[in-house]
C-alpha cells in the first residue's frame, strides 16, 4: 500500500506516480459527487464514444456486446440516452448494432433476459475501472486525503467502505473523520435550506444548499452507473438464482 510512513501524514506526503491518480485527483477537483462514481460514469461515455466512432464493425467488439444482446438494460437505456444528448453523434452506428441484436434475437427468441444482462461488457469493463480506482485511492491515500479534505467532493457509501476497507487503522480514522466532516457539512446545507423556506425568510438561498439534497442522494446511493456492476457481479455468482431464472423461463 502506501509505502508512506508511520508518522504524521502532514509532512511527509510521496508524490503518488499512479497515472489514475491524476484521473482522481480531476475528479475530486471538479465536483461535489464521489470523484469515484464520477470517473466510472466517464468511462461509460468514452466506451459510448469509442464505438460509435471507431468500432462500430468490429467483430470482436460486436460479439462482446452480442453476449448480453445489447448490453444489461441499464446500459442499453445510457448508450441511447448518450446518443440523444451528443448532437454530433446520430443514430446511424446505433442502428447498425441493434440490428445486429435483433437479428440475433429472432434466431432464439427464448434466452433467460437476467442471463443476458450478467453478461453486459460494460458493466465488467466498469468494474475494472472502479477497483483501479479504488486501488489507486488507497496507494496514494496520504496525498489523495490532503486533496479530498479540500475538495467538495464526497465519496458516496459504497466507495467509502471499498476504500476504508483496505486502509490501516490511523488512515482510516483520518479519512473517516474528514468524510464525517463534510456529511455533517451537507446536514448544515440541507437544514439552512428548510429553514430558509420554512421562515419565508429574505436570505437568498445558495446553490450549495438548493442542490444539497441531491447530494445526498449521491453519497447514500453513488451513481446508478457503480451499483450495475455490484448487481452484474450478484448475478453472475449466484448460481442458485440462476437456477431459479432459468426454471422460471424453461416451460
Ligand atoms: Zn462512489
Ligand atoms: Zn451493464
């Protein structure tokens, strides 16, 4: 892990040589969501990007994305949610992969739908990403903590126990009390929104505390995009269910 030392962290803080660190370091820099969460959601739209504009025809890209017939149905529904908001991109490369899924459906019509989704391409291409991510957060943690305590960025649940998981005892309490720290932050924001409302009172309300309840949001649950790969992950190892999906679909 972080070979850095048993004394304080404020001193001695090694500069941290992981390339993904940069990636974190953008992320916590940037925003007020998990910088974790934020990253997982970019590669998504890289991976949306690089196929629609180079991959389209590739063989082997398209029998990977054939394996789950389109993706599991959260990504299916991203993929065409990137397409609408990208004015550039239109709906050609799309529908030349789609017709390619349709195709493959009409000649087995019958395949168990939570088979397919634990096969989703990208939810394990994601699940990749988080755990460098997580893993990166961890090697440089004395230099990633320094950032995040000044960051508005807050990790959501889910990456905050993967993280605090692997840490030694002090990191852990440092990182724990910093995180606590900025939760009873957004617990201050939320109330002084109510209040404001409650009092009709002439203080303006600023965008931290109008937003604060999304924020919330973020840190119980993460993004959409981190819980799929837990899911896809459940899925894929739980043969009793399996099991049962597929007596539910075998007549
Ligand atoms: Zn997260
Ligand atoms: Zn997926």
């Amino acid at each position: 892990m972080s070979g850095g030392a048993s004394g304080s962290s404020e001193k001695t803080v090694k500069p941290c040589d992981e390339l993904s660190f940069l990636d974190l370091r953008r992320a916590m820099e940037s925003t007020s969501r998990c910088p974790i969460c934020v990253l997982i959601e970019e590669i998504e739209e890289r991976y949306f990007r690089n196929l629609l504009y180079e991959n389209v025809n590739d063989p082997s890209v398209r029998e990977n994305i054939r394996k789950s017939l389109g993706f599991c149905p959260y990504h299916a529904y991203r993929f065409s949610e990137f397409i609408k908001r990208s004015p550039e991109i239109n709906g050609l490369g799309a529908s030349i992969i789609y017709l390619d899924m349709l195709n493959s459906h009409i000649n087995d019509l019958f395949k168990d739908p939570g088979e397919l989704w634990s096969r989703c391409i990208l939810c394990g291409h994601v699940r990749d990403f988080e755990e460098i991510y997580v893993y990166v957060f961890v090697k440089c943690i004395d230099q990633v903590m320094k950032i995040y305590e000044n960051s508005h960025s807050i990790l959501c649940h889910k990456h905050l126990l993967m993280i605090t998981s692997s840490l030694d005892e002090t990191r852990r309490n440092e990182l724990t009390k910093i995180h606590r720290d900025k939760l009873r932050k957004l617990v201050e924001l939320t109330e002084s929104f109510i209040r404001k409302y409650d009092y009709k009172s002439r203080e303006p309300i600023t965008d931290e505390e109008s937003n604060a309840w999304r924020n919330i949001i973020y840190v119980l649950k993460g993004s959409l995009s981190s819980q799929m790969s837990s899911i896809h992950r459940y899925m894929r190892t739980t043969d009793l269910d399996k099991r049962r999906r597929k007596s539910l679909f075998k007549r």
